[in-house]
C-alpha cells in the first residue's frame, strides 16, 4: 500500500482523536454551569450537550476554511500535519490531568505551526489567516468579559422587583436553554477547526483543491461524530474547576456567562474566526462575577487559568516541532 496514503489515514485518525479529546476537554465549556447551580445532573447535560455539539458542527464551514489555509497548501505535508497534531493532543491531555481549562484551539493552532516552521520555516505560514486566527483568539475572550458584565448587569436590573425564588425558578428553565445554545455554538466553532486540520492533510495528498480547501462532506460528519462522542464522555475535572472554582454560580448566573459565551462563539464563526471556547466561557463566567463585585472572582484560580493561556502556544509549539523532527526521521518530510 502507498506510504503517503498510509500516512494520510494516520494524520485522519490522529485528527479524529484529536477532536474526541477536545469533546471530552471542553465538555466543561458548555455544561459547568448548569451542573454547578443544580439545574441538571451531570448525565443528562452531557447527554444535551452531546447531542447539540453534534448538531453545530454541521453549521458553517467558514472557520474551517481558515484553519486549512493557514500554512502554505503548497507545503504542507502528511508528517507535517500528524506532528502538529500530536503536540495539541499531548498538551490538551495535561491539562486535562490537573483540571486545567486551557485552549485545545491555542494547542492545535501552536502544534501546527511549530511543525509547519520546523518543516519550512516561517515563510510556511499564511499571515493573513493566521492574524485572523490570533486576532480571534485574543480579542474573544475580553469580548466574552465584557458580554456577560453587560448581561449581567442588565439582567439584574430587569429582575430588580421579583422575588428570589421567583427568580431562581425562573432561570433554572432559562438556563437549560442557554446551556443548550452554548453546546450549539461550541460544536459550530470547534468541530470545524479539525475539518480544516483534516482538509489540510487532503490538500496534501492532492484528493482537494488547493484553491478551495473545502472539507468533503465525509470529513464534516467524522468531525462532527468524534466531537459528539467525545463530549458524551465527559471532562468532570475540568467541569468542577468551571462550574464552582471560578465564582458561586446561580442559575441567573449561568444563563447570563452561557448567552454571552455562545453570542462571542458564533459572531466569531460567522466571521471565520478561530476562538477558544474554553477562553470565551472562562471570560464569561469572570464578567459576570465582577458585574457583582470584584472579589466574588476566586483570581487565585484564574491566575492558574491565565497562565496555561499563556504557555499553551508555546508549549504545543514546541512539542509539535519536537514531533516533527521525531517523524520526518522515519518517515520523511
């Protein structure tokens, strides 16, 4: 059998894997905080937020497009692609360990492009795509900060005249739905970013036009799978350290952090624009705890959250060159 189709399969079932970790990873994304105020136990919104993942990800392809344009299609290679990869996947599986919410999109970006420059050098890397990609990185999460402030503060006001219990029975029907819609907007933004990554490999192997770059429909509905699967998994740790480590939550809470996270997410896909959903529902949750005062934050807890931020970039970078070097020794370039 063909060694560079050999290595196309590779690069799809490690793409796939990849995709299942961060179902599993960022499961916390969409249901800590309905778990964390009592809405729903935590089988059962795994269940919804399976399911709407699953459902996401078939809609739009925009962030796709950008992912798979990100390095020079002309060269781009299999080893190059399962190297990057594979730094994502190592990096995402630690912080997972130590309940760390970081940035699977920060791993996968940072994997393939420190294999990419390994391969080819920095020239490798498509600059406009990949300013897109750290534009939308960066800017999400204080977008995510400032939404759900805004939200919460409005929200508040609206309710000022109603009953506590008024309010919290209330919400806790609303928040299902806002649960519901975050899970939605985060299988829109991160299933695509594997389809671009697998699209990517396609391109390479010449079964996709280098022009195009459009994921085949059999890439979109793998994607899609492995993300639903995965969620259905579940991330408990990482689902606490959201849910109850960040700030006490309510349902009012939730609801406003979750329709902030998801309005960020899907204004984001809508403009190709690769975020982190981990980031964006981090943020969120952070505004609309300093919406009410400053120290309902716990920044103890935060500060260790920034700081995985901070170093996934690199850190995948480095593993993805590492990989790299370790592949094309046995396989080639």
């Amino acid at each position: 059998m063909d060694t560079v189709f050999i290595t196309l399969v590779a690069v799809v079932v490690v793409a796939l894997v990849f995709d299942y970790i961060n179902g599993f990873h960022d499961a916390a994304n969409a249901i800590a905080t309905v778990v964390s105020t009592g809405v729903l136990p935590m089988r059962t919104a795994i269940l919804m937020a399976a399911t709407m993942n699953l459902i996401g990800a078939f809609m739009g392809l925009k962030v796709a497009d950008t992912v798979a344009k990100m390095v020079d299609p002309h060269l781009v290679s299999q080893v190059m692609v399962v190297a990057g990869v594979t730094g994502a996947i190592v990096w995402n599986l630690i912080t997972w360990w130590f309940g760390i919410p970081s940035s699977s999109s920060h791993a996968l970006m940072g994997g393939i492009i420190g294999a990419a420059v390994t391969k080819a050098g920095t020239h490798a890397v498509q600059v406009g795509n990949l300013e897109k990609t750290l534009m939308g990185l960066f800017i999400s999460p204080l977008a995510g900060f400032i939404i759900g402030f805004i939200a919460m503060i409005a929200i508040t006001w609206a309710v000022r005249g109603m009953r506590p219990k008024t309010v919290n029975k209330a919400f806790r029907w609303l928040q299902m739905a806002s649960a519901g819609f975050m899970a939605l907007s985060h299988g829109q933004a991160d299933a695509q970013k594997t389809m671009g990554i697998i699209t990517m490999a396609l391109i390479a192997y010449g079964s996709v036009d280098k022009a195009a770059g459009t994921p085949p429909t059999w890439v979109v509905a793998s994607c899609a799978l492995a993300m639903g699967l995965g969620t259905a998994a579940g991330g408990v740790r990482i689902i606490k350290t959201m849910g109850s480590k960040i700030i006490d939550l309510k349902p009012i809470h939730g609801f406003a952090a979750e329709t902030a996270a998801a309005i960020t997410l899907i204004t984001a896909a809508q403009l190709g624009a690769p975020v982190s959903t981990t980031h964006v529902i981090s943020s969120s949750i952070m505004g609309v705890g300093a919406s009410q005062r400053v120290s309902a934050v716990r920044w103890g807890v935060t500060t260790r959250i920034f700081y995985a931020w901070v170093l996934t970039i690199p850190i995948s970078a480095a593993v993805g060159s590492l990989c790299y070097l370790a592949l094309s020794a046995v396989l080639g370039p």
